[in-house]
C-alpha cells in the first residue's frame, strides 16, 4: 500500500478470465476507486487466472493525520 499514492497492491486467482473480468468491473463501480491496473497475469492451474493489480483511490479515502 502506499498513502502518498492512494494506491493498493492486490494480488489474486479468478476461477477464468471472465471472473476477472466481473472483478474488474466491479472495481471500475465503486466511487471509492478512481482507476485500476492491471500488474500481471498469468495462467494457473486449470483454467485460473493469477493476477497481480494496483487500486488507485479516491484521495479522500486514506489520509494521512497531520500532527
């Protein structure tokens, strides 16, 4: 995680590329996210997906307390 940036590291499987996709999605409708991307993918056992992306947030949700 990184305040300065408001950005989030997450890493992942999806059951398929259509479920990371609808993950996806549902990242681009939250109002707290701003933009998302995409770090890696890679496919997994199966048909899963392991997937590496950045959350950039809204710059309200994490603010750094000033002393």
């Amino acid at each position: 995680m990184s305040v300065p940036e408001k950005r989030i590291a997450i890493q992942g499987v999806a059951q398929s590329f259509e479920v990371l996709a609808q993950q996806l999605l549902a990242y681009e409708n939250m109002p707290q996210v701003t933009r998302y991307q995409i770090t890696t993918t890679r496919a997994g056992e199966g048909c899963r997906v392991e997937f590496g992306a950045s959350l950039f947030l809204h710059p309200q949700v994490l603010t750094v307390a000033q002393p």
